[in-house]
C-alpha cells in the first residue's frame, strides 16, 4: 500500500509543482503589468529611456520587417493567384493579399518578429543583469526597476508594434502588386482599386488592436522572465529560450481565441 | 535620536529557500557610527543577512529595525525612504554595463530628479576624485579592472550620501595591494565621513584592519561577537578553527620583525 502512494506521488507531486509554478508566473505577470501601466503615469519624466526603446523596436526593425513583408506578399499572391487563375478571377489578388495581410498576417508575422528580435534581447539584457546583482543595485539606489526597465519597453512594445503592423501591412501588399502584375497580368489600377473595394477600415483596426495586445503579451513576458532569473549564465539562455517559447505559444493561443471571438 | 546609538537591529531572523533553513534565528545589533565586520564560511549567510537589512529580501520570521523603525516587507514608500539611508557595494560591482563611469555614479541622483544637471557632476567628480579615480568619467565599465570598478561602485554609493554603507565582500578577487586600499578607503569613510559601516567578508585580514566589531556566523546563526581582540581570544572551537590560519600568519610575521 505504501509502495503504491509513492508511486502516486512521484507523479502527482512533480505536477502539482509545477501547475503552482504556471499559476504564480500567470499572477506574477499580470501584477507586472498592473505595475507597468501604472509607471506609465511618469513616461513624461522618462522619455530618455522611452524613446531609444521606440526606436530599437520601431525603426531598427524596419529592413527585416520590410524584407519579411515583401516576401509574404509575394507568395501569398504567388500561391492565391494560381487558384485564381483557374476561375479566371485573378483581379481578386488585390482584395486578398490586403485583407490577408490586414488581418493575420500583418499582425502575426510583426509579432513573431518583434518576439525574435526584441523580445529576446530584452529577456537576455534583464536576466543578465538580475543575475549580475544589477537589478538589486538599483532598488539600493531607489530606483524601481518596473520604472526604469518594465516601463518603457512595454510602452515601447505596445506603441511601436501597430506601426510596424501598418507598415508591413502596406509593403505585403504592394508585393502582392508586383506579383499580380509580373505573373497574372493584374494591372496596378486593377489591383489597388480591388484593395479599396474590400478592404475595410474594420479590418485594419482589429489587426491593430490584436498587435498592441501582442505588444503587451510580448513585452511583460519578456521582462517578467528576465526579472526573475537567479544564478548564472546558464540560467540568462535558458530564460532566453523560455521567454520565446511562451511569447510564441501565448501570441498564436491569443490570435485564435480573439479571431473566433470577432468572428461570432 | 532614542535610538541608543544602534543603526541596525536584527531580532530572531529565520530565512528559508524552499527547503533550505539558511539564517536561523539571527541577533545582531549594529552601533551607529561603527564598522561591523560579519565573518563566516561559504554558505553561512552572510549575503542573505546582508540584503535583508536593506530590504533585498524580506524575512520568513524576525524582523528587522533600522534606528528604530521597523523595515516593511513589502515594498512601500517606507521600505523606499528606509532605503535611502542605505547604500550597498555589491560584490560583483553591478555597475550597469550599458552607462559610462559617470553616468553610473550619479545614476541614483538623475533618477531622484531633485539636483540639477551641474550639481550631480560636481558630485560625481567629487567622489570619483575621493576614490582615486578622476578623470575616468567616460570610461565604460567593461574597460575598468576589477578593483577600478569596485572603487566605481563605492563612488556610486556615497553619491547617495548615505548614512549606512554595507559592503558584500569588497576584497574578493583583488590583488593583495588593492584590496589593502579598499581597506584604507573603507576605514576612511568610518573615521572622517562618520558613517555605519557593515562588511560581509571572509577575509580576515580585512576584518581585523577594518572592525570595531567582528561577528561570527556559522549555519545560519551568529555564534560569537566582539571587538578584534576578543574575538582573537574567543575559545569558541568554530571560531578558534576560523581564525588559525590567521593567526599562524600572524605569529610568523610577529617573529620575524
């Protein structure tokens, strides 16, 4: 009998463990953000470390963003056309590329960037610096660290990655042009003139909303799990790794559950 | 004050992580205006017992009054006016990487926001001339030696004109003549700048050049506490075994003069 509850245990105790652990970062999370938002209230007082971080998100991710958009917009008229081309409704592209990119790709393929380049640069500056005492030398120096490092990389996120959604948005589908025009025979005119028929305003806002969200998912992640990282190098990876796992999973588990909710 | 001339006071503190029993049941009164060395072993506590007395941690049980106020546990404009009367050199500098020599050092003075731009460089050359390094302004972290960016993180904390300074092992890893001069630096800042001084170290050497009081902590728990003289004399066998390396050192240097 006693041989059976160990055995029990071995498994029941390691899981228990470990969905406390899931439930005290979900809480630890949220109550960053709280404080994150409410820091918020001084970003007049601290825009010197506000703007470098807008920039580093926006501007300096420009050409991969630019490169990623173009691509996409390629392929997604490459592969759409094909199909078209079959009913004779290649001047379609134009409504399909943009409501595409508009709606999911724009956002999604923005966030999956933004995760690889700043949320993981984020979560190895934070950890390396918790593991270096850093973070402790500032509460000494009463400095809050969610002001001076939370704040303005979630401002940052949340600003500066529905700009990006915009910019990429508009660069897919002048790629989507391009291709319509070089392999389909789909005039300029025709193609944009389809984009403004279907796409709407509606369609362009909701990818917004749905990126600033990702924004706020992306960043408090991401600091959250550098925050908490203690002993050494191998922890600043590790915590790298996991940052850009769970930004991932949260962002593609977000995207659905919202898209079927707007669907309804 | 009424505070009996005690800056810090620890009562019955106990610490765990997880299952760890790391201070059990720590006494210790620190004298304002006093250098306190707190010696002891790899993995006595003696960092833990550190950050708890500027609040870095908060205790599982005890409690903690610095000159007589109580430290809260959560953080809270107290814990942060509490905080102010603290400085602390980290053991590992944590200088921030990303800002100049300078800017480190009036870090804590910009975010305060209270001194103007001409004030806090006056300062910062101030300390940086007091800690043997004028000049070194622009120079990034990363280009400073170990014990350059120990004397950076000292000129960083008396920027904040604090009245407590604790140091987390500031002899570590230095060479024997730096650490003789972060010696000299630490005694200086007692006897002319009047301020409490808490060191963490295992160094005796240092402890002895620099205390008025030595405390012991062996397994979570201060087991003898005195000046440098009756700690050598202490017939507690942990201490005895502690400091006998010392002492031989010493008694052959005693012979051959």
């Amino acid at each position: 009998m006693k041989k059976k509850t160990k055995k029990v245990d071995r498994f029941f105790v390691p899981l228990g463990q470990k969905l406390l652990d899931f439930f005290q970062s979900v809480g630890e999370m949220l109550l960053l953000l709280v404080e994150a938002v409410v820091w918020c209230k001084v970003v007049f007082r601290n825009l010197d470390k506000v703007l470098p971080q807008m920039g580093k998100i926006g501007a300096d991710s420009l050409p991969i963003a630019s490169l990623t958009a173009i691509f996409v917009g390629f392929v997604l008229a490459l592969q759409t056309g094909v199909a078209l081309q079959q009913f004779g409704q290649e001047e379609d592209l134009g409504a399909i590329v943009s409501i595409g990119m508009a709606r999911e790709l724009g956002p999604v393929l923005t966030a999956i960037l933004v995760i690889g380049r700043i949320g993981a640069a984020i979560t190895a500056e934070i950890a390396t610096m918790s593991v270096s005492e850093e973070i402790d030398a500032l509460k000494t120096l009463s400095i809050n660290p969610v002001r001076y490092l939370v704040m303005p990389r979630f401002l940052a996120c949340v600003t500066m990655l529905p700009i990006l959604v915009i910019y990429v948005d508009f660069i897919g589908t002048l790629g989507g042009a391009a291709v319509a025009k070089a392999y389909f025979k789909v005039p300029f005119l025709a193609y944009f003139d389809n984009v403004t028929e279907y796409l709407t305003f509606e369609d362009m806002a909701k990818g917004l909303v749905k990126s600033a969200v990702f924004g706020v998912i992306i960043s408090i992640v991401s600091c959250h799990k550098g925050l908490t990282t203690t002993g050494g190098p191998g922890e600043v990876g590790l915590a790298t790794t996991n940052s850009v796992v769970l930004s991932f999973v949260s962002v593609y588990v977000f995207n659905y559950f919202v898209t079927r909710l707007w669907l309804e | 004050m009424g505070t009996n001339g005690i800056a810090i006071d620890v009562r019955q503190l106990h610490k765990w992580f997880r299952n760890n029993h790391v201070l059990r049941g720590v006494d210790l009164k620190i004298p304002a205006g006093t250098a306190t060395a707190i010696v002891g072993g790899s993995g006595a506590g003696k960092s833990v017992l550190l950050k708890h007395m500027v609040g870095l941690l908060s205790p599982d049980s005890g409690s903690i009054y610095i000159f007589n106020q109580e430290m809260p546990s959560k953080y809270s404009r107290r814990l942060e006016e509490i905080r102010r009367r603290f400085a602390m050199v980290f053991q590992g500098s944590a200088l921030l990487n990303s800002l100049n020599v300078g800017e480190n050092v009036g870090l804590g003075l910009v975010e305060q926001g209270r001194l103007s731009r001409e004030e806090i460089d006056q300062v910062v050359r101030e300390k940086l001339a007091l800690v043997g390094l004028k000049g070194k302004e622009s120079e990034l972290p990363g280009e400073l030696s170990g014990g350059m960016r120990k004397r950076v993180a000292i000129a960083r904390a008396l920027a904040m004109d604090p009245e407590i300074i604790l140091f987390d092992e500031p002899t570590t890893g230095l060479d024997p003549i730096m650490a003789q001069n972060i010696d000299s630096l630490i005694a200086d800042l007692r006897d002319r700048l009047r301020k409490t001084v808490v060191i963490v170290t295992h160094d005796m050497d240092s402890a002895f050049e620099i205390a008025d009081l030595i405390c012991m902590i062996y397994e979570g728990k201060i087991v003898e506490q005195g000046s440098p003289e009756a700690f050598c004399r202490s017939t507690n066998p942990i201490v005895e075994q502690f400091i006998s390396r010392f002492k031989r050192h010493n008694g052959e240097r005693g012979q051959g003069d």
